[in-house]
DNA sequence: TCCATTTGACCCCA
DNA sequence: TGGGGTCAAATGGA
C-alpha cells in the first residue's frame, strides 16, 4: 500500500523529469543543425546520460513493481542502453511448423502456426506515446491475465518486404495510464521507413554531399551533388546540377530514420535517391541527413 | 480497391 | 492446462 504510493511518486518525477530532459535535448539540437552536422554537442552526450538514467531507472521500478513480469528471467539481462528487463517472450516465425502442429488445418488456416523463438534480445521502455520512428503494423490484441489494459502487439510493416524481424508489444500502465510500457524485441534489419514531417524541406546551399534538412529550409531550385570518395564526375556533368523538374517527380520523400539516442524523441533520417536524367549521368545518388523530434 | 485494424482461432510452452 | 503470442478472415476507412 505504502510502498505503492511512494513508487507512484517517485515513478512520476522520473517521468517528469525524463520528459524535460528530451525537450531540453531537443532545443540544444536545434543550432547545431543548421550549421551541417547532426552529430551532438558534448552537452548532448550528457543529455543522452540522464536520459538513459531515467529509462534505466523507470524500467527498473516497473519491473520490481510487477509481480508477474519478468520475474523469472531477470538473470539474463543482457541488453543494451535501456534494456533491464528481458522475458521470456517467444516470437513468431514464419519457418516451418506443419511437423509439430497438433491439428491439420485447413490450407489456408495457419493460424497459430509458428515456433517460438528463445531468448531473443528485448527491452522495455515506457514512455507517454506509443509512437516511434519506426513503421509498425498492429496484428493482434490480447486481455492480459490481472491486467487492467490488453496488450497490443505490433510487427515492422516490412516484415515480409524484407525479413525484418522486430516486433513489439504495448501496454497501458496500470499505475499511470497515461504512460505506455513498451517492449521491442528483435533489432530492425530493414531500412524502416516512415515519412518526413511535411514541413522539412530541402536547403539547397547545403545540399553539397550529404546534406542537412530543417524545417526552415527551402524547396531548392537545382540540386547539387558531389561525387563520393573516389567516384569521378561524369562526363557531361560539370557542375553536376540536375533540373528541379526531376527533384519534382520525386515526391513526397521518403527517408529511414533512427532514433538518434535510445532514450529520446530525436531521430536522424536518411534517404537516397537515384536520379536517372538526359545529361549522360547513368544515376547520381544523393544522401541526406537530418533530425527532427516527435 | 487497397491497406490497416479488429477479433476469434489456434499453438507453444511454463 | 491455460496464459500468452501469432495468424488470418472479416471489417472498416481512406
């Protein structure tokens, strides 16, 4: 009773607190992308630290105080930055099961059909979305035994595009409802996509290379681009500007994005994208890179 | 029409 | 044996 209460509060201010730190983390990156680098500051290191703290912190309490979860396997707590709780949950696959089914189903009823998977790496998070950067589709949702909330789960959206793997699981806490347990399971093997705030546009003065995307910055005119390492400028190609008209074709933009730190709303995205024009240029491949916040 | 979500069925495994 | 994880048909929205 008592010790529930304390443990309420306690998980509140680690929330409030965490919550301020992601917005403060989220100011500091702001300059910092406007001079060309996503990379962080030494103050962003130090954010991505007490951030992390108040993950690991979170996650522990959660754990001690749920007296059916991850009681039995917290001894093989291998995980990474913010991973303390890794259960026992199996995962599907898509491999073979007919030799172990105990009912001949129909053709096209596999319902059920799969072997669970030991061990695989997962970790819990819990934050006040249940969003992320990464695609998910919803396949199932299930009342929870003593559970005031069901349990979502979610697979990458190219699970089956690309063999990614990664799933998760979401569930409403009971002590704060407003909060959402998180447990991904399976690293991401795909270039997960989602697409860019519409706001963020392109900086054609930065577009030399890799370029640097804000949401301030304009629809450019040309589009510059400088060949990588070792590759040499096409023939044909001086300059190597391409004709907006092409840059037009190509939208909306699709980038993937990475959290870029485990513990924050900050993602750096990515996209490369093949232009095929009439200046003798077989492909001209242009990276970009950029970061927003949720 | 396509795609995501819902929901009941089914199987694995503690 | 039953809780939990997954499948896939049904459903609904864009």
């Amino acid at each position: 009773m008592g010790s529930t209460s304390w443990k309420q509060k306690l998980m509140k201010e680690l929330v409030d607190g965490q919550e301020s730190a992601t917005q403060l983390q989220v100011l500091l990156q702001k300059p910092f992308s406007e001079n060309g680098s996503s990379q962080f500051s030494s103050g962003d290191e130090h954010l991505v630290k007490i951030l992390g703290s108040f993950t690991e912190s979170l996650s522990l309490l959660m754990m001690m105080g749920s007296s059916n979860n991850c009681e039995s396997d917290n001894n093989n707590s291998q995980a990474g930055s913010g991973s303390v709780c890794c259960d026992h949950e199996s995962r599907s696959s898509d491999e073979n099961c007919s030799e172990s089914r105990k009912r001949v189903p129909s053709l096209k009823d596999k319902r059920g059909c799969y072997k669970r998977k030991k061990n695989s790496q997962s970790w819990t998070t819990v934050s006040s979305t249940v969003d992320d950067v990464y695609a998910w589709r919803k396949y199932g949702q299930k009342e929870i035994l003593n559970a005031k909330y069901p349990r979502s789960y979610f697979r990458c959206t190219h699970k089956y595009e690309q063999g990614c793997k990664a799933t998760k699981q979401v569930q409403r806490m009971e002590d704060q409802p407003e909060m959402f347990q998180t447990t991904y399971s399976g690293n991401h093997t795909c270039r997960n996509v989602v697409k860019a705030p519409p706001n963020i546009k392109i900086d054609p003065e930065s577009c030399w290379g890799p370029c640097v995307l804000t949401p301030e910055s304009k629809i450019p005119t040309t589009i510059k681009q400088e060949p990588s390492k070792g590759e040499e400028i096409p023939s044909g190609a001086d300059g190597d500007e391409l004709n907006s008209s092409l840059w037009k074709d190509l939208m909306p933009f699709e980038y993937s994005c990475e959290p870029a730190s485990m513990v924050s709303n900050v993602y750096s995205c990515y996209t490369d994208i093949t232009f095929q024009d009439s200046l003798d240029i077989d492909s001209v491949t242009f990276d970009s890179d950029f970061t927003f916040d949720i």
